[in-house]
C-alpha cells in the first residue's frame, strides 16, 4: 500500500513538474505551438511575455510562414515595449523575406506602430508598403489614419509624413 502511495505521489509530481516546464502548455520544441502561445499572450496585452514565445519560435526554427507568424508576432509586441526596435525587425525581415509579406502585413505592422504612438516607424513601413504594392487600398487607408491624424494636430505624425512628401 505504501508502495502505490509513493507511485502515486511521485507520478503527481511528475506531472506537475511537466506542465510547470511547458509555460503553459507550450511545447517548448514546436514553433507552432510557441508562436500560438505567443498570440495569446499578445492578445492578453502581456507583451514581454508575448515577445519571448515569439524569440523562441524563431530561436526553434520556425520556417517559411510559421516564422512569419512568429516574426510578426515579435514586432507586434515590441511595438508597445520597443518601438523603435520593432520596425527595424520589420524592415530587416522584409528584405530577407518579401516573398512572405502581403500589403496586409506592412498595413498591420504600421497601424500597430500607429497605435502604439511610434509614428517614425509607422510612416516608413507604410510608405516602403506603397511602394510595393502599389495602390493598395489597406495601406492607403491606413496613411489616410495617419493623416487625419496630423490634420488633428499630430505633430510627429506631420513631421513623418512631410518628411516622406505625403504633406
């Protein structure tokens, strides 16, 4: 009896260990995994932690769009804890890997950078999105935000976009 006890106890503990090692369940091999963990801790507005699933993904060799996904994961968080480094990640991912992006994604990444009030990186992800994809409605209206957003008195956001010769 003493013997099952201690199976018992030891398997519990086994157990708790397991999932204390997972971070929540994530394995900590799979890029899908960590890039879906990385999501909802983004959408939980966690975003250090976020940023750490998405470094992981990337660090496990996550490839082709899975590690778009984790890239724009990472960008996505770091817009609100590093604005700066957020749109340099962009950029340097766009020039490795412009056959995975979509004028989606430059919309997505600079409302994001918008949003999170870095309106350097904004104006230049927008305007290098233009440039691609030429006449895209999603990034014309997302410089079309950007400018009302000057229009209201925005004045980084003007000084972006003059700079760029959209003012």
């Amino acid at each position: 009896m003493k013997l099952l006890a201690k199976t018992a106890a030891l398997a519990l503990l086994t157990s708790a260990l397991t999932l204390a090692s997972c971070d929540g369940g994530a394995d900590s091999s799979d890029p899908v995994a960590m890039t879906d963990a990385g999501y909802s801790k983004l959408d939980a507005q966690e975003y250090e932690a976020a940023e750490a699933d998405f470094q992981a993904a990337i660090d496990a060799g996550a490839a082709g769009a899975s590690l778009k996904d984790a890239t724009l994961g990472l960008v996505r968080a770091m817009a609100y804890t590093k604005s700066e480094e957020a749109a340099k990640t962009f950029t340097d991912f766009a020039a490795t890997n412009a056959d995975l992006l979509t004028s989606k994604d430059y919309s997505a990444i600079g409302g994001e950078l918008m949003s999170a009030g870095y309106a350097q990186g904004a104006g230049e992800i927008i305007d290098a999105g233009i440039k691609r994809f030429e006449g895209d409605v999603g990034l014309l209206k997302v410089l079309d935000a950007m400018k009302a957003k000057a229009a209201a008195g925005d004045a980084d956001a003007a000084s972006v976009l003059g700079g760029l010769g959209y003012l």
